[in-house]
C-alpha cells in the first residue's frame, strides 16, 4: 500500500456530495450488522462492487482490499464452527468439533460480512478527497480538529507504511532475518522494526505539528470571523435522488423486518 | 530602523528524552536583532543550535517543544511567550527540513488554502491567492498535484509557498535544501531571490550550503556551541576562512566539475561488482513509462570508490538497492563478490555488502549506541570478541565514546548518523553502499565520517557512495558514475585520479568552476 487511499477520479460517486455518501456507507453498515441473511449481505456486497466499478474505481484497487482483509475473512471462516457448535443439521462431528449446515452458513455470513463492512466505508474513502471528507464531517457536526485528525491520519497511512518498509530494508541489510523461524521468533525479530518505526512515526507526528500550527491552525480571529473552506458543498439534484434512493432502501428494509419479524 | 526579530539573552535547553537524562543545552545568550527586509544566514557546525533558533523565532520554542527558555523572543513587538505559533504566524512562515512531514494535504491546493481558511479567508478569494503565490515560486499547473508525487525541490517550493500564501513578513527556514540535489537547491534559492524582488520580505535561513548564502544574504550569523561566535556582513566568508573551516561550515565555492577517463572498462578478473544490462521497472508502473534504471552495465574493480551521482530520481538509489538484493533486476544480472544476487535473501548478502541508508531513524533501534553499532556485526555471526573490540574502535573514531551507553535515538542528528555509518562500517563487508552519507552534516563531520571510510578503502574494501556533495567525490572517490534519467551517463576513473589528504577539497578543484 504505497498511494493515497482516495483514488483520483471524476465518476459519480466522486463528485457525490460527502454527507449523502456518509449515511450511504452508515446505513450499508448497520444494514450488513444487524442482518443476519447471507442473501442480505450478498446483496449489499454486490451493490458496493456495482457502485465502485460504475465510479471507474480501478479493480486493482478493489482487490487490494480483498487482499488486506483476506487473512480476516480466512480466519473467521475457520474459526467460528469451532466457536459455534450449534445447529440441528450435523455434517461431520469430531470430538467436541461439530460442523452443522447451520454454524457452516454462519461462517459464511460471518466472512462476507467483513468485507461488506470493508467496502461499505471504502466506498467513501476511495471517492472523497481529503479537503471534501474534512468539510463533509463538519458539515455534519463532527469538530473541525476531529475531522481534521482523521482526514491527515489517513494521508499518512500510506507514509506510514513505507516507513515500515524502509525499516524493514535496513534492518534485512543488516543481516536480520525477517523471514523465517517460529512465531515466536518472528515476533522478536520484528521488535526493531516496531521500535524504529515508532521513533520515525513520533518524530514526524512531532514536525506535522508544528507545520499545522505555523501554518495557523487555532489561530486568533478577529471577533465576527470564522474559518473558512475553500470547498463548498451544495446537493445537487443528483444528490438528492441518491439520498432518496438510500432512504428509501433503508425503509423499506426496515419495514420488512418490522413486518416479517 | 528598528528590529523586527529580536531575542535577548535567549536560551534553550531540550528536556531530557529518556528518565534521569540531563537537559541538552541547544542554546545560550543569543542576542540578535533583525531589521525589516534583511535576508540573514545562519550557519555553524551540525548541532550548533540552528535548527533550535528557527524553533525559536517561529515560536515553536517555547510552546510546542519539551524544555526550559531562558531570556525572550521579540517578534514584530511582542514576546513569544505570550503569542500562541497560530498567532505568531500571522508575522512569521516557518519552513522545516523534511519535506514529507510538512506537507500534510492531500493535494498542492489544499496545502496553501490551509492557511488561507483558517484565517477566515473569503473562499472566492482563495483561489485567487493559490494561483499568484504558486506563479511566485514557480508552480503553475501543479494546483492538484499530490505533495509527495513532486520532487524534493517542489516539494520545498510549496512548502515555502504555503508558508507565505497568508503574506507574514518574516520567513524563517530551517535548511530547506538539505534533501535536496544541487538543482533542486538552485530552485530554492531562485525562489527566494524572486520573492524579495517583489515584496519586502525578511528572511532567516539556516543552511549548510553556503555557496548561495554568499551572495543572497546581507547578513551571517555564526552559531557554535548554542552562542553566536560572529555577526556580520558575506565577507565573513573571505575574512575568517580558517576560522569558518574550522567550525566545518563550507566555503562558498561553486561544484568541481567531474571529468573522468575512458579507460574504466578494463575487465577485471575478480570484480567486485559485475551489472549487466540491468533494467528495473517498478511494479506498479504506469506502462508508458521510462523504467527507473535503463540497460546498465559496468564493472567495478576491487578497492574502487564510485561516487554515484545524478539528480534526484535519475536512479541513484534504485541502482544501490540491486546491490545488495533488496531489488531484483527486471532483466539483467547483478553479481557482487561474486555471488549473483538474483537468488540470495538480503540478510544472507548482508555479510558481503554493507548497506548505510540515507535516513539514520530507519535503522537505529538499540537501547544504546554500543548495541547499536555491535547489531549487523553480531547478526552475521562474528565472534564476540571481535564485535566487542571492533565496536570500541569505531565509538573511538566517531568521538561517540561517551554515548556508549546512551540510547541512540536521543542523539543529535549527526550523531545518529554518525552511529549508523559505524554499525554498518562494523559489519566489516568486502563492499559497503552508502546513501549520501554526508547530508546535513557539517564539512567537519562529513570529513570524519568519510575518512572513515577511506581508511576501510584503503584495507581494500570497495565503497559506492551515492552523493550529492560533488567536493567529496572530488576528494574521496576514484571512480565516478553518473546516471541520467536511469542510463548511464557518465562511467570511468576519475580524472583528477589518486585521491590526496588534502583536508580541503576546495584547494584540489582542477577544473573549473560552472
């Protein structure tokens, strides 16, 4: 992971406004948490991949997050029959291992869930740059500090890693063995990776300070000035069709669950 | 005229970075005033206090940094003490020495509009600011550019823009062209040159590369030891050359210009290093794309010392890095003490190259310096006595006796990179790579560390220095290799052929200046 997370584009859902993006990704999120239907999750799923390729997301990027959530999806899928043993069904028992056609379906469910969260943010963070993402979340009430913490956070992610693979070039040319051994062995010798990442990490964070301060972040205004942005945002038609869009889903879902129980 | 900076009597002292450390003194007594549209330069050795006094005039010190402040500051009237560095720099444009870590928007625009909103700026107008600042350092068209995708010297242009995009009246730089290749330094200078043309700006800029001080500034400041030693006009330069020499600041002189002969490639039997029609291509790539090294081929003979130069991104360190595996050829060969590195781990080429990265933090972990540069030498195996006897010698060399036991990561930054040479010189490998070892260290430090170096050299250990510094080329190598755009454009042994002790690379320039 060596870019940006927003990914340079003109497709619709970049030039979306923030906000209706947001209670997209909100309600994608609580709509892949609360139900519990694979087809539910599989619908979610394939719109949010629907949506990225019609933005012209390139799929390189869309399978940079499978891959980052791989060992995830791996290991729930594995790990939840052995957590779960109920079910009525049972295909296979060993022991206290039961694998059940039910606890089977929920590791599935339970698999594609994280990467229909994924992507439920994903969707927001690919498409919205960084000025648009700190002035959507102000506009929607988040503190200006707290949306600009979060909006440089993510600009530094991929900063971030390269340091943590300059790190790991110069302690290999050191003869450190990165590769091999035991856990337990790896785990040491990524000890001075962890730690010289962390100086560089501190040190930067220290200068990015003071660069935001010197550049007059807090700084004194004249009474009856605010801050300003230099992006403003405005909803237009398109927006409000796409928000009635996500209501409209979100209600209908909701009733039917009301309504089937 | 009365002052616009003026300190009294100012003092700093770092609180101690580790429990039970003692406050490290960055400065003492500094008394200075400075008049409205001066341009002042600050120069001294590594860890002279520089850097502290840019902290202090952009107010940093007292109130982001971790110590105690003695005397005050004066900018513009008031004291720093009671101005938060928000409202301070509504006078004052703070410009540090790493590029990555002041630039912290996603796009070029959004840099400069930062400073411009939190000012409560008419968003109509704004627009109309990034345009004019960016036109004044030369930046038009790359409005929507990501910062990290410019080069050091645009990346540092934008800085400077950002830092002046809300008009303070005063610019103080933190050597701004320490990252920087020679052009990327020209650029800079260009652009403050520029900018005091047109409009009354003052300027305080701490710089090892004096070459432009000389004639930009109207003022020098000398800093050693935290104290001012001199305050005066360019010609400080002239007057007290033993004296500046001494300190390790550099002499003003414009680049050698390199020459070399054509006999280089004489195959020998044993190299060191063998390339062969090496190309990389960064995976990733977009696919119209020049790749990043371009058909390279060339031998080095054992007991060489290559100076590897070019500009920034001509393929200087993609090149190192095949050297010792850490990248693979796209097409080609790479053999080093002859082993071919297409199939060994780095950490098993390790005990036949040395490899000093540009960036001592990426390396530095231990809990003290001992460790530090005993770690590549104990991972390969050497025994311990060896280690142990070797690692005093090199403290001994480097003057770092006297951290043995401190943790390296709270040194000063020339001595950390001073610390990492040595860990990697440790390890005692028939060839060593070094990624311009001498940046943002004194002509005094630089001296030290390099002949270090030479001495290894001259054991018969084969160096390939990356290097912007074309004076210790001159001085140090015997082969130079320059690259152009990721092809070789310039291969051969040195013309001005053996190396000298003359301590002054300057005095051994036998062409002539640009």
């Amino acid at each position: 992971m060596d870019a940006d997370l927003y990914v340079p584009g003109d497709g619709w859902l970049h030039r979306a406004d923030p906000r209706v993006k947001f209670l997209l990704t909100a309600v994608l999120l609580v709509l892949c948490l609360v139900w519990r239907d694979p087809t539910v999750i599989l619908a979610a799923l394939t719109l949010e991949h629907v949506m990225l390729a019609t933005d012209h997301v390139p799929p390189e990027r869309i399978l940079w997050v499978w891959k980052v959530l791989a060992v995830i999806i791996a290991l729930i899928v594995v790990l939840w029959p052995v957590f779960d043993p109920s079910g009525e069904h049972v295909l296979w028992s060993w022991g206290w291992l039961r694998l059940t056609r039910e606890n089977l379906v929920m590791a599935a469910v339970m698999g594609l869930r994280i990467p229909a969260l994924g992507f439920a943010c994903f969707l927001t963070l690919f498409t919205t740059s960084q000025a648009r993402l700190v002035r959507g979340l102000t506009a929607v009430g988040v503190p200006y500090r707290a949306g600009l913490t979060l909006a440089i956070a993510l600009r530094y992610i991929p900063v971030f890693f390269r340091i943590v693979q300059s790190v790991c070039d110069a302690q290999r040319a050191r003869g450190l063995d990165l590769g091999g051994g035991s856990l337990m062995a790896r785990g040491r010798a990524y000890l001075p990776v962890l730690v010289a990442v962390l100086i560089r990490a501190y040190r930067m964070s220290q200068s990015v300070g003071w660069a935001m301060a010197s550049r007059g972040l807090g700084i004194r205004l004249p009474h009856g000035r605010r801050r300003t942005s230099r992006v403003t945002l405005t909803m237009r038609p398109a927006d409000w069709a796409l928000l009635a869009a996500i209501v409209a889903v979100a209600a209908a879902l909701v009733a039917e669950r009301i309504v089937l129980g | 005229m009365s002052a616009l900076i003026e300190t009294r009597g100012l003092g700093w002292a770092y609180a101690p970075l580790t429990d039970g450390g003692s406050p490290v003194v960055a400065l003492s007594d500094v008394d200075l005033a400075v008049e409205p549209g001066r341009f002042v330069g600050v120069v001294g050795p590594t860890g002279a206090g520089k850097s502290t006094l840019c902290m202090a005039l952009a107010g940093v010190i007292p109130e982001l940094a971790d110590g105690d402040m003695a005397g005050e500051v004066l900018v513009a009237g008031r004291s720093t003490h009671d101005v938060s560095v928000a409202d301070l720099s509504a006078h004052v444009g703070y410009v540090q020495q790493d590029p990555e870590s002041q630039l912290f928007c996603a796009s070029v625009e959004d840099e400069l509009a930062f400073p411009l909103e939190q000012r409560g700026v008419d968003p109509r107008l704004i627009d109309r600011r990034i345009d004019e600042t960016l036109a004044l350092v030369g930046m038009e068209g790359m409005r929507s550019r990501v910062p990290t995708s410019l080069s050091g010297g645009q990346m540092q242009r934008v800085a400077i823009a950002a830092a002046l995009v809300a008009e303070p009246d005063i610019l103080v730089l933190d050597e701004p062209t320490a990252a920087l290749d020679p052009d990327g330094r020209r650029e800079v200078f260009a652009v403050l040159d520029r900018l005091r043309a047109a409009r009354r700006l003052t300027v305080v800029m701490a710089e090892q590369h004096t070459r432009y001080l000389a004639s930009s500034c109207d003022r020098i400041v000398v800093l050693d030891g935290g104290r001012v030693l001199r305050d005066a006009d360019p010609a400080v330069f002239v007057r007290e050359a033993p004296l500046l020499a001494r300190l390790g600041v550099a002499a003003p002189e414009p680049d050698p210009v390199l020459r070399v002969s054509d006999t280089a490639d004489e195959t020998p039997a044993d190299p060191a290093i063998r390339i062969e029609g090496l190309t990389h291509r960064y995976a990733g790539a977009a696919p119209g794309e020049p790749a990043a090294l371009d058909d390279v081929s060339l031998t080095v003979p054992r007991g060489a010392f290559v100076g590897l130069v070019g500009r920034n991104g001509s393929g200087k360190t993609t090149l190192a890095r095949h050297l010792n595996g850490l990248l693979r050829p796209t097409a080609g060969r790479v053999v080093v003490d002859g082993i071919d590195t297409a199939d060994r781990p780095v950490n098993a080429l390790a005990a036949h190259v040395g490899y000093a990265f540009q960036n001592p933090d990426h390396q530095i972990f231990c809990a003290s310096t001992r460790d530090e540069i005993a770690f590549g030498a104990r991972s390969l195996g050497r025994s311990e006595a060896w280690v142990d006897a070797t690692t005093e010698r090199l403290m001994e060399t480097f003057g770092l006796t006297r951290f043995a036991d401190v943790s390296p990561a709270t040194l000063g930054y020339g001595d950390r990179r001073l610390v990492a040479l040595a860990s990697v010189l440790a390890m005692d490998a028939p060839i060593l790579v070094l990624d311009e070892p001498t940046a943002g260290l004194d002509q005094r430090l630089a001296a030290r560390l390099l002949d270090a170096v030479d001495a290894a050299n001259a054991e018969g250990t084969t160096v390939v220095m990356i290097s912007h510094d074309m004076h210790a080329v001159a001085a140090h190598c015997t082969h130079l290799l320059r690259l152009d755009a990721g092809r070789v454009a310039q291969w051969g042994e040195l013309r001005s052929g053996s190396r000298d002790a003359s301590p002054r690379p300057a005095d051994r320039r036998e062409t002539h200046g640009r």
